[in-house]
C-alpha cells in the first residue's frame, strides 16, 4: 500500500513531460497532498530557467537603469554644452566687440594722429616762412642800416665840407675886410653864398629822399610824361645856356603814378644829363619809350651825349652820395638816388647802360596806362 504513492507521483512525473506547464500545475494542484519530487531533473531545469530569467531581469533593469543614466548623462552633457557654448559664444561677442572698439580707438586715434601731423607739417612750413621772412627782413634791416651809417656818414660828411667852405671863406673875408681889401671880398662872399646854396639843396635832398620811404602803393592817376618832361626841361635850363642843349621826345604813353614823383624823376634825370655834359660839345638829351634789347622788356629811356660812366661804376651811381666828379662839381649825390626810389615806388625798376658813341642811357620802367611800343633806336 506504501507503494501506491510513490508509483503514482512517477506517473504524474512521466505524464507532465509530456504534457504543457499549465496542466501539470493543474495537476499538482490536484494533488494537494502529494509532497514533491526531490531533485529532480525537472526541478533543476526549473530552477535553471527561473534563475535565467531572474538573471535576464535583473540584466535588463540594470540596462534600463544605465541607459537612463547614460541617458541623463548625455542631458547633462548636452546642457553643459549648450552653457559652454553660450559662455564661448558670450566671450566671443566680447572679443568681437573688444575688437572692434580697439580697432575704432586705433582708427580714431590715427586719424588724430594725421591731423596733428598735418597741422604740424603746416605749423612748420609756417614757421619755416616766418624764418624766411624773418631771414630776409633781418638780411634788409642789416643792409638798411649799413646804408643808414653809409648815409648818415657821407651826408655829415657833404654838409661838413659845405659848412668848412662857407666857414674858411667867412674867415677869409672877414680878414680882408679888417684889412680893407674890399675888392676881393665880392669873391668870397660869391664862394660862401655858393656853399651856402648847395648845403640848403642837400638838405631839402634828404628830406625829400626821407618822405619817399614813408610811401607805400603807388597811385592810379594818369600822368602825361611828354607835358611834365617839358615842363621840367624849361626849368632845369634856368639861369643856364638854352642854345648848346637839345631835347628830343619820342611818343610817350602816359605812365600811371604820383604826378609830383614823376615830375621829379624826368626832372632830376635832365638835370643829371646837363650837369654831366661833356665840355664846349652841344648837349643833346632824347626821351623816348622803347624795347630794350638787352632784357627785351618796354621802357623808358633817356639818352645823352655827356661824359657817360664807365662800365664798373653804371650800378654804384644809383646809391646815395656815390658821385664819380670832383668835389664841387654837380650835385649832392642824391639824384639818381631818388630816381631809383621813385621807380621802385611805381613797381617799376631802373639801370643804365652806357651808349657806343658815347654818353649814357638811362632806362626805366613804370605802369603805363598806354603801350605804343616804338621800335628801338640804334645807339
């Protein structure tokens, strides 16, 4: 009878290999009272499969639980670099802008910096004009003031001779009339009313000389050089031989400037021609308007038959008190002077040159109002 059991669970054994899972278990359960198979093969199998599968879940929830780990890692990743990116992205906005205002600071202060070269460059050039002219003026006031002692001594110089003149024939004649000699004292009175009369035209010489450096621009009004060259021949020929001179005028356009200057111009020229004309020869003096061969500009030329002037002194005889005659003889040296002063005064310039049959040509230029260019004479 113990027996039955056992046989019985083998059977039920045998038939459940064979038969699908789910009737065995009904089966078992309609055995409650049966006790199970220890250590079996089915059991092991079970038991094998059971922990396979626990195994399996327990692989797959520690998959699932690190692919969400790594997928929150790649989140993190992801949003460390989103901030990455945007703190790159902030920094190089900044770099860009940092960038763009050194580049701007620098452009700003190169084009400071070329102004400031720029107006140095004509600060400079200004001061270098300045130099010039400061140069230039100092060159001037050098050579003015060397004139201005040259002046002065051979003015001093001229009216001491006079004065010495006028004093020794004084002497002379108050010696001969405390002596009583009377008929030469007529002579010495002549010698002191002579001396006495060229001091006096020095003197309104230097003034007149002085008054012209006081004037600046030349004036606009028209000036008739054929009336005022008469009217200054009649006058210098005064109290002298009309017959032994001649004065032949060309066609003289009217020249534009001080009427009066002009007027003592052609009269101090005619007076230089007739105080330097040649001895016992018949002077001839002729005013014309002309091409000058030589520098092939239109001027004004007047020519004599005088002494002339050699070659070496035609430049020195226009400086103050340069006189190539004796003492005595002419004037003050202050004619041709002032000739030169009131030709530069009209912007016009003034030379002599020497004439092949002798004498002296003087040319001169002035604002004509006029050209009517003559053609130039053989000389």
């Amino acid at each position: 009878m113990k027996l039955f059991p056992e046989a019985v669970s083998w059977l039920l054994l045998i038939v459940s290999l064979y038969l699908p899972p789910s009737l065995t278990a009904q089966s078992n359960r309609l055995l409650p009272d049966s006790k199970p198979m220890p250590d079996t093969l089915f059991d092991q199998e079970k038991a094998v499969e059971a922990a396979g599968l626990k195994s399996w879940s327990a692989s797959e929830r520690a998959e699932q639980a690190h692919a969400l780990a790594l997928l929150e890692k790649e989140k993190e990743i992801d949003r460390l670099k989103l901030h990455h990116f945007a703190i790159c992205s902030y920094l190089i906005i900044g770099l860009c802008l940092l960038s763009a205002a050194i580049v701007a600071l620098l452009f700003i202060i190169n084009r400071q910096k070329v102004r400031a070269n720029r107006r140095l460059s004509e600060q400079h050039v200004a001061l270098q004009k300045v130099k010039e002219e400061l140069d230039q003026n100092l060159d001037k006031l050098k050579i003015s003031s060397e004139n201005l002692n040259n002046f002065i001594f051979a003015a001093s110089h001229d009216l001491k001779e006079s004065v010495r003149s006028m004093t020794s024939f004084g002497q002379l004649l108050e010696r001969n009339l405390s002596a009583g000699q009377i008929d030469s004292a007529s002579h010495y009175a002549g010698f002191i009313v002579e001396n006495g009369k060229r001091m006096n035209q020095t003197l309104e010489k230097l003034v007149f000389f002085s008054e012209l450096f006081g004037k600046e621009q030349p004036s606009n009004t028209s000036v008739d050089l054929e009336q005022a060259t008469c009217q200054a021949w009649d006058e210098v020929l005064k109290g002298r031989n009309q017959d032994s001179c001649t004065l032949n005028l060309g066609s003289l356009p009217p020249a534009s400037g001080y009427p009066a200057l002009l007027y003592q111009l052609v009269s101090l020229l005619l007076e230089n021609a007739v105080d330097f004309r040649k001895e016992g020869q018949h002077l001839t003096v002729e005013l014309s308007y002309q091409i000058n061969r030589k520098t092939g500009v239109n001027a004004f030329v007047l020519k004599d038959n005088g002494q002339g002037v050699s070659p070496e002194y035609l430049e020195s005889i226009f400086e103050p008190f340069k006189r190539l005659n004796p003492r005595g003889k002419g004037g003050a040296g202050l004619g041709l002077s002032i000739c030169r002063r009131i030709v530069e005064l009209h912007q016009g310039e003034i030379w002599a040159e020497p004439v092949e049959q002798g004498g002296l040509a003087v040319y001169f230029t002035l604002p004509v109002i006029k050209m009517r260019v003559a053609e130039p004479a053989i000389s």
